[in-house]
C-alpha cells in the first residue's frame, strides 16, 4: 500500500514474518479460550443439549461453508486484506460477546461467534501461505510448520486465561458474575485492533499471484481433475480425524488413569496431550531442516501407527505414554500435508488451502458422528491407526513424486 510505513528494511522480511506468526498463537489462544467458556457461556444461557451442541459446531460449520468465500477474497484482493479483514472480523466478534451476555440473547450470541469465526477462517486461509512464502522457496515447508509451532503456545495461554476465569467466578449464573465470561474478549478485541494497526504500517514483501482477478470457478474445477490433490483432500481430513480421535475423551481416560498427576490444570490430561503435540510439532520442524518434509512425515505416521496400536494393547502406564506419543506424532501432521499441497500450487494457493481447511473440518464432524456411534476407547485407537495409515500413504506418494522430479531434473 502507498501509505504503509517501511517498517522493514528492503530485503529484510523479519517482522512481517514475526507478525505473520503472531497470528498463529492468537488463534490457538482465541479457539481454546472458547472451548473452555463455551460451557460456561451455556449456563448462562440455559442451552438445551441441542442449543450446546449448535454452539459447539459453529466452527466447525463457518470453517467448512466459509473457508472458501474467503480464499476467493483473498485471491482476488491479497493475503495482506484478507489478515485486516479477518482480524476485524474477530474484534467486532469479540466486542459483541458483551451485549450478548447482559442481554441473555442467544442469538445475539451465536451472531458474536459466527463473526469471530469467519475472521478465524480468514486469518487461516491467508495466514498459512504468507508465512510459509516469506523466504526462500526450498523451507516453504518448514516455514510453515515453524509458524504453526506457535499454535500450542496460544492453546495454552488460552485454555489457562478460561480455568482461571471460571475458578475465579465459580458463581457465573449469579448476574453480578456473569459478565465476566466475557470480559477476556473484551481485551481480545482490543489486542487484535492493535495487531491490525501493526499489519497495516509493516510493509510485507510483494507475493507472486498474490491478487489474481477471475477464473476462481476454473481453476477450482481443475483441482478435482487431478488425482493427487483429491489424496491430499483426504489425508488433511484423516489428520483431523486422527487428532480428535487421540484427543477423544475415550482415549484421554488413558492419561487421566495415572496416579501421582499434579492437581490443577497440569493434571488435566488434554494439557499433557496439547504439550506432546507441542513438542512434536517442534521437532518435527527442526528434523524438516535436514530431512525432506515427506520424509519426516512419513516417520511421524510410522511412529503413530504403532503407538496407537501399544496403547491399543497395552494398560497403565504403557498405554499413558503411548497415548501421549501418538499425540506427539500427530502433531506434524495438518500444516505439513497443507504445506506439501500448496507449495507449488502458484495462482491456486488460496482456494487450495481453503478447501484444505473445508476437508479437516469435514473431518473432525466426521469424527463427531463416529464417536457416537463408537465411543470406545479401543476403537478410536483403531480408527487412528487406520487415519496415519492414509497419511503415510499420502507422504510416501509425496515422496515418490520428488523422487521422480528430481530424477528428471538430474537427466537435463
């Protein structure tokens, strides 16, 4: 933009990308804080089961039928436009989850949450390939994971501020207290106008087929031509579901049966599993720096497939520490197939991650209707085995393609 300061040095890209990946914890923070206010959003409403579960799927839901409407945005306008109108999107969302409590409109509500999360969808769809493109071609891979290492870090933050907050009001239906679900979104909103601002006077490096006007209808019918991105549609929907799986209450109570865990929120085993795929998402990232991306991701799937079988035959503490490996192998999983999909997907990199995105929501609602149909902790085992099965299948073919052109590239 013209009247963008040069924050920046020509050449020197460090702070967008560092705002780039700010973007990253600011989700994980703002998804977790969620699921942990969600249930005390619904006493104060009184929410029937069906108003509960409405509530709980609205992201999944904006992220399936959104994600695309808001790669087209992106395409046709620039990633840069696409963060600001995202990130306005979630502080107006934020704003009006106060009016919504002290009027107990669930309406009111559910509009507050849908806006924030089409601004999530939107910093999704443009946040991943930004900070993947800025720096050099052959790390767009590894890049990609680095920012998404700063997820479970916002996850944290987020889920600590929600059992803080609840711990602290554990009266919420009483009116004096119910307000204060709301107050954490309150300086939400605020933090992410100020992250807005900063977008907005950072210069950012000029993208190739950033802002691409028409042929959006073409290009997407021909992605569902080729039978490699219809692989990668189901691997991303099998790491969602080999997530939530591992994540699953069913497979949790594996952990939650050790003696001797800490009290408080570092007894909760979902902390144990969000700190495993930390960990994981990081290592990963630092073996992509040596090691192909394909290949480490299909190490990861190897290391899944077996860990979910030993916690599968296995009990106490055995089966504790599988469940928490097989979490630690997932990690990597999502924004590596994202990133092997995208990399040289050129003028289709938007709607590509859009319906990459629309593939792990379709996965994890999927999943929901699985798990009740199957809530047994051997079978979700199972079926995680059976998602990192399709994923190494999905890096080995990965793996087989560079393989192929780098044998062709060899002969010229």
């Amino acid at each position: 933009m013209a009247g963008e300061r040069r924050l920046a040095k020509k050449g020197d890209f460090t702070v967008a990308f560092a705002l780039t990946v700010s973007l990253f914890a600011l989700w994980g923070m703002g998804h977790w804080l969620y699921q942990e206010l969600v249930p005390q959003f619904a006493r104060r409403f009184h929410l029937g089961g069906e108003e509960l579960a409405a509530t709980q799927s609205v992201y999944s839901v904006v992220y399936f039928f959104g994600a695309l409407p808001a790669a087209l945005f992106a395409r046709r306008f620039g990633g840069k436009i696409a963060i600001l109108a995202g990130l306005g999107a979630i502080g107006i969302g934020s704003f009006l989850l106060y009016p919504a409590t002290q009027a107990l409109s669930y309406q009111y509500f559910t509009l507050a949450v849908t806006v924030m999360a089409c601004g999530w969808v939107a910093l999704e769809v443009a946040g991943n390939p930004l900070a993947a493109s800025l720096g050099r071609p052959e790390h767009f891979v590894w890049r990609l994971n680095l920012a998404q290492s700063f997820y479970p870090l916002g996850a944290f933050a987020g889920m600590v501020i929600g059992v803080w907050l609840v711990r602290s009001h554990e009266i919420l239906p009483d009116p004096t207290h119910s307000a204060a679900i709301a107050h954490p979104y309150i300086v939400l909103g605020i933090a992410v106008l100020l992250l807005a601002y900063l977008f907005e006077e950072v210069r950012f490096p000029h993208m190739p087929d950033d802002r691409i006007k028409g042929g959006s209808a073409i290009a997407i019918g021909r992605l569902f031509k080729q039978r490699s991105f219809l692989f990668a549609l189901a691997a991303q929907a099998l790491a969602i579901m080999a997530q939530v799986s591992v994540w699953s209450p069913e497979v949790r109570s594996l952990v939650d049966a050790l003696p001797g865990r800490p009290s408080g929120i570092f007894g909760n085993s979902i902390v144990w599993m969000l700190a495993a795929l930390g960990v994981g998402r990081i290592s990963g990232t630092a073996l992509m720096r040596r090691i192909a991306p394909a290949t480490v991701l299909a190490a990861f799937a190897v290391g899944g497939i077996a860990c979910a079988l030993l916690a599968t035959v296995s009990s106490g503490m055995t089966a504790a520490a599988a469940a928490l490996a097989a979490s630690f192998c997932v990690s990597i999983t999502w924004p590596t197939i994202l990133g092997l999909t995208i990399c040289n997907a050129g003028a289709s990199t938007k709607p590509v991650t859009a319906l990459l995105c629309m593939a792990g929501a379709a996965g994890g609602m999927v999943h929901q209707f699985v798990r009740v149909a199957l809530p047994f902790t051997t079978l979700q085992l199972l079926l995680t085995v059976f998602c990192f099965a399709g994923i190494l299948a999905f890096a080995l073919m990965h793996r087989a393609i560079s393989s192929t052109a780098q044998s062709s590239d060899d002969d010229v």
